[in-house]
C-alpha cells in the first residue's frame, strides 16, 4: 500500500525525547535568568520640602556692650555688608583669579578690577545713598540706557533715553546723581580736578550718613562696626 506523501510522518522516539529535554532546558534557563529591565533613575528624598514648617534657629550671643536690642542686629548687618563687598569682587567683578603666571600682570588686573568697583560703588552711592546695590542688579539698571551730548551757546547739554523697563526707578537714581554734580560745580569750581573728586567723595560720605540718620532715629544711635 501506497503511503501518502502529504501526511507526516511521526517523528522518532528519539527525537522527540530530544525537543521534550530543549523545551525543559529553555524552561529552567528562563526561570533562573529572568529578562533584564531597563534601570529606573533613582529617587533622592530632599529633606526641604514644600510643607509649611515652623523652625528656628537659635543663636547665643555674650556681651557686656550697653547697646540695645536693635543695635546688636544692626552690627550684624555692618559686618554682612563688609562681606558683601569681597563677594562682589570675587563673583561679579572677576576678582576670581587669573591664568596668567607673571606677578606683574596679575597686580595689573586686580588693580584694575579693584579701580573700576570703586568709581562704580561710588557712584551708586551717589545715586541712591540710602543703601547699597548690587553689582549684579544695578549694571543693568543703570547701564542700559542712551545718552546723546549735545551742546548749544556754550552748554553742554547730556540727553539719556532709557530703556530699562524700571524707568521710574532710573529716573530717581540719575536725579540724584545730577544733583550731586550740581552741588559740586556750583560750591567748588575753582578747585582742581583733584579737590573736586575729594570735595564729590565728601558729599557722597554726608548723604550716607544723612540717610542712616533718617533711617535709625529712635532716639539712641545704634553703634556702626568698629574697625581696628
């Protein structure tokens, strides 16, 4: 009898000994090895978190000074401003250090760096006596604007178009430095260029400390920070 060609054959004992001991195999393999999973990023718990909390900070202060109360948070605020001044210079002046090897260079450029921070504080002294600001902050305050010289019979004339969006606030600063030059061209125009800058520095230095006054008149003069 004739077999038919489209019907399959068994497979032999062998053989299928064989598939039944590959599928045992793949089956032990996949329970020992489980597939690999893509690594999570890992989670860092921050303690500062968005909960209203209510915490302090307790700081011991011994002293036999008679000054009040408020004056020990003021001398506080005179040593945090002498801070100020060197963090200034450090990080937003680019007294941070410098490349080159040559002393020389070196001196050059912190000296200049140290030139330029002091006509510019100064300078915003003179703008807004009442406190300091900021490198960061007062550059582009007072720095983005334009100015035009024009000059007719004899007078030189200055005119700043500002573009800022603080205008108000530019507008006060510049006033009060057009104020101080005034002062200064109108008392003492024949001294040199030189007494000038002194007779400038000193105005400067009284409307500080009149400001100060005007801030601190409780009637006790809180103390200023010494300096030895």
């Amino acid at each position: 009898m004739e077999q038919d060609p489209t019907r399959r054959r068994d497979a032999p004992p062998s053989d299928q000994r064989r598939s039944r001991r590959n599928s045992q195999a793949q089956a032990n393999k996949a329970q020992c090895h489980p597939p690999r999973q893509k690594p999570q990023q890992a989670c860092l718990d921050l303690i500062d978190t968005n909960d209203p909390v209510k915490a302090w900070e307790y700081a011991v202060l011994v002293t036999n000074t008679p000054y009040p109360l408020e004056a020990i948070g003021q001398l506080y605020r005179d040593r945090a401003d002498c801070e100020n001044g060197f963090d200034e210079l450090k990080n937003q002046w680019g007294w941070g250090g410098y490349t080159t090897q040559d002393i020389e260079r070196c001196n050059l450029s912190a000296q200049a760096v140290a030139l330029v921070y002091n006509w510019w504080s100064w300078y915003m002294r003179l703008a807004n006596p009442k406190a300091r600001l900021e490198a960061i902050t007062s550059r582009p305050l007072l720095l983005a604007a334009v100015g035009r010289l024009t000059e007719h019979a004899g007078q030189k004339r200055l005119l700043i178009s500002i573009t800022h969006t603080a205008v108000d606030q530019v507008k006060a600063l510049i006033s009060n430095v057009r104020e101080g030059l005034q002062h200064i061209r109108a008392t003492a125009p024949q001294l040199p260029p030189g007494n000038r800058w002194r007779a400038l520095i000193g105005y400067i230095a009284a409307k500080i400390l009149a400001a100060k006054a005007s801030c601190h008149d409780h009637g006790n003069a809180l103390p200023a920070l010494l300096s030895g």
